[in-house]
C-alpha cells in the first residue's frame, strides 16, 4: 500500500513480532489490531512507553 499523507510506497518492517508499513517522511502506519500487538508485545518486553505513543499513527 501506499502512505496516506505522500502517496509514496510503503516498505514493510517487522518490529517487536508486528509488521508494520513504514514511509521514509512520514514514519510507520499501523491498524488498529497492528498498533494493539505492539502494545502488548512492548509492554510484556519492557519496553518504554514513549516508544509506544511513537506508534501513534493511525488509518482510521
Ligand atoms: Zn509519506
């Protein structure tokens, strides 16, 4: 798919067990059931929560 904001191709990238499309200028686009998975797996991993709010972005 493509990004919503530039138009450009997406490429894909696995972080903490989750793929996640990835722009270059406009960082990650999850789904709502992508950016839950993150959070689960970054909560049981430890992992800050600043990293999380990160992962904001969202298709809906
Ligand atoms: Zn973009």
């Amino acid at each position: 798919m493509n990004c919503p904001v530039c138009q450009k191709r997406l490429y894909v990238k696995e972080m903490h067990g989750v793929v996640v499309d990835v722009c270059d200028e406009h960082g990650m686009w999850l789904d709502r059931g992508e950016l839950e998975k993150v959070h689960s797996h970054a909560k049981e991993h430890g992992f800050a929560e600043g990293f999380v709010d990160s992962l904001s972005h969202d298709y809906h």
